[in-house]
C-alpha cells in the first residue's frame, strides 16, 4: 500500500511555520521602528546638529530612498542567490549602522547612514515575505501576511514609546537612533536556524536538497506541489504583459495605502501640533493611540480576506478610507474628537490595503522571480513617496492642514478606482494557480 502525501498547500500550522513567521515579520518591524523613531528624534536633536526644514524634509525621506534601493535590488539578489543568505547578512548591517547614528555630528552623516539603512531593511521586505509566502499552506497564507503588516505598526509603536521614555534624556535622540539594534539582535538569534525555502531550491532544480528540507522539518509524508518548475531567476519575465500589468497594480495600491500613513508616523508630533492637540509628550502618546488603530486594523482584515475575498476588502476599505480623510479636509476648524475619530477610521479600514500589499505580490508571481516582483513594485511605490514626504512639511506650512488632508483622500480615491479596475480575486488558490500569467482571478 503506497504511502498517502500532503501537498504542502494543505498543510496545518505547524512549529517551523510559526517560526519563519514570527522572525520573517521582524523586518517589517524594524521599518515601522525605524522609519518612526526618526519623527520623535527629529523633534528632540534641538542645537545638537542645526537643521532647517529641507535637511528636515531630507531626513525624513533618506530611509525612504534607501528602500526603494534595496527593494529593487535585494529582491533580485534574494531570488537568485536565496531567502536565507540575504535573510541574514542584511541584519548584521542594520546593527552596524544603528550603532554608529549614536556618533554622528552632522546632518550629512545622519542622512547618509539613515539612506544606508533604509538599503538594508529595504532587501528585507522581499526576503521576508518570500519566506513567509513559501512555507505557508494557502489557507494560512492570508493570516501570515497580515502579521507582517501587524508588525510594521507594532514596530511604529514601541519607536513611539522609546521616543516617550528618552525624549528629555540629555542626547536622547542619539540613543533613539542606536535602539534599533536591540530588536535586530533578537531577530537575527531567531533567524539563524531557519531553513531555506524548498520552493526556491526547487524553482533552482535542487528538487533533492527541497525534499530533504520538508522532511527533516514538516514530515516524510509533506511534499512540494507536482506543478512547482525549475526556472532561472530573470527578471526580463516581469516584463510580460500580464505580471507588467500586476505590478503596476501593487505599486499603486501599495503608494496609496503608504503615503498618507508614513505622513502619520514620521510628521505625526507636527500634524498632531496642526489640529491644535497638545505638543511634546502628549502628543507623542495620541500618535501611539492612532498607531495602536493603525496595528488593530490589520487583525479584521486577516479574517475578512479569506471570509469575504481579497478583492470586496480592498475596494471596500479605500472607499472608506478616504471617507475619514476627505471629513477632517473638508471641515474648516474639526473639533479633536472628530480629528481622533476620523484618523482611528482611517487607521482601521487601512488594514485591508495593508495586508494586501503584502500578499498580493507573493501570490501573483511564480517562485523564481516572487522576491524580485515585491522588491520592484515596492520600490516603485516608493517613488511617489519620498517625493510627497518631502513636499509635505511645506504643504501643511504653506497651504495648511485641511489641504494635506484633502490631498491624502484623493491619494486613497486613486487606490479605490484602481482597485475597482485591476484587484483580482485569489482566495483559496494555489501559489502556482494565482503566479500563473493564465490567471485571471475574477
């Protein structure tokens, strides 16, 4: 009698997939730390180095600009040398480079180390999320993506609360800065022993040393899905009309979803400061309670993405979404409770989107280019990013806070329309079904 096995697809949760999981997020966690913390140091250098606002506007922006780096080129590194090299090396740099924004003294030296980091963590997003996508049985998949994006607010949160604690110590901003390595370390320890992703070793035609990996770490009876094929890493099959036309798609709903919320986290004291609530530590602690809305949106979303559909979730939440933002433009003088309400709004229905843009790519891309598809659409959301991150200041100066607000609902208005024409339906599919140019998903 032969032996019965389990694709892999349809496996339940298992230990080593709540691992990959758990330390895959982690960098996530660090763009959400880093990208934020660099909002409250900004408020708190004072006369240690002088900044005027475009070295304000370029700060803000450098690890933005690094992203989109090492998203390009960290995906294609990750699929063609493997998840777990690049799973590991881009962390020793991260500590490397924390530590020495402790000793800048110049707004140079912080630009540049702060644009050097953003590479790092940027290589990240692809490896992480490749990771995740290929070890996670499908009906796990959405559910795991959403963690991801969970751990991008989380890590927005405790930089917000480090920023509470050290705001008045002497030099606080320098210790601001250098605390990203302590999450690193803990990330890197628990990264060390995970293995790397069978799909890729197959996609590679090392279909014997994928074998040995599931069986050594899922069982003798899991196996690789028959229809997983060797192919090279070429980036020439982005190209193709149909993953053309997907990437365009992320890429917009991903700058969507991220513009107005890296507005939120990085211009938050000052934003906050616009619409009249306290400033200082007060404030500090209102974009903690945004940012908490922002991590618990991501929650409903991992349920509604496989009870509703991937595609009703997201046209649903950027309609709603800009909603929130257009009320507070709109209104010439909110009251706070309606400024706090229509961001926690805000903040909620972003999960949907949020998730998304984590999933979307992993699913709708076969193996051999997954990680090179997530660096590319994520770095071409990055572009309008960094360029509305740093008009944004004189915006709010020059025009006021309702106009930026304005401007952020017409930004999710697009993701709506966008989403309305192009969102594609992949609820319950296979990795190979929906990576498939065949696959239309409606």
């Amino acid at each position: 009698m032969s032996e019965k096995y389990i694709d892999l697809e349809d496996l339940e949760m298992t230990p080593l997939l709540r691992r990959v999981i758990a330390f895959s997020s982690g960098g996530p966690f660090l763009e959400g730390y880093v990208l934020s913390i660099i909002g409250v140091a900004l408020t708190a250098i004072g006369n240690d180095i002088q900044l005027n606002a475009h070295w304000m506007g370029m700060l803000g922006v450098a690890a933005l600009v690094g992203l989109f780096v090492g998203a390009l080129f960290g995906g294609w590194l990750t699929d063609l040398i493997g998840r777990r090299k690049m799973f590991v090396l881009d962390l020793l740099v991260v500590i490397l480079l924390s530590l020495l924004c402790a000793i800048v003294t110049s707004a140079w030296q912080l630009l540049l180390l702060r644009f050097l980091m953003g590479i790092t963590i940027g290589a990240d997003y692809p490896i992480a999320t490749s990771m995740i996508a290929e070890f996670s049985p499908k009906k796990y998949r959405a559910m795991a993506m959403g963690l991801i994006a969970a751990a991008w607010y989380l890590g927005a949160n405790v930089a917000a609360l480090v920023g509470f604690v050290l705001i008045d110590l002497d030099a606080g901003w320098r210790w601001m800065l250098a605390s990203s390595a302590i999450p690193c370390i803990i990330i890197l320890l628990g990264r060390w022993s995970i293995p790397e992703s069978p799909r890729w070793l197959a996609s590679k035609g090392r279909h014997a040393e994928a074998e040995q990996i599931i069986h050594e770490t899922l069982g003798a009876h899991v196996r690789l899905p028959e229809e997983e094929k060797a192919e090279s890493t070429r980036i020439s099959v982005l190209l193709k009309a149909g993953y053309a036309k997907r990437i365009i798609f992320i890429a917009v709903i991903w700058l969507c979803q991220a513009i107005p919320m890296f507005a939120l986290y990085t211009y938050g004291p000052q934003i906050m400061g616009a619409f009249g609530l306290a400033e200082g530590k007060n404030t500090l602690l209102g974009e903690l309670l945004i940012g908490t809305f922002f991590m618990i949106g991501t929650f409903p979303a991992m349920y509604l993405c496989e009870r509703i559909g991937r595609r009703p979730l997201i046209i649903g939440s950027f309609l709603g979404m800009t909603v929130a933002l257009g009320v507070i433009g709109i209104i010439p003088a909110p009251s706070i409770l309606v400024v706090l309400i229509s961001f926690i709004t805000y903040a909620i229905l972003s999960g949907g989107p949020g998730n998304l843009e984590w999933l979307y790519p992993n699913e709708l891309f076969p193996t051999s280019v997954r990680a090179t598809a997530m660096g590319v659409a994520m770095a071409l959301s990055r572009i309008a990013t960094v360029f509305s991150m740093y008009v944004l200041p004189a915006v709010i100066e020059n025009y006021g806070i309702g106009v930026a607000m304005l401007g952020g609902a017409a930004i999710s208005f697009l993701g709506f329309v966008v989403s309305v024409a192009w969102a594609p339906e992949t609820r319950g599919k296979t990795l190979v079904e929906t990576g498939s140019l065949d696959f239309q998903g409606r």
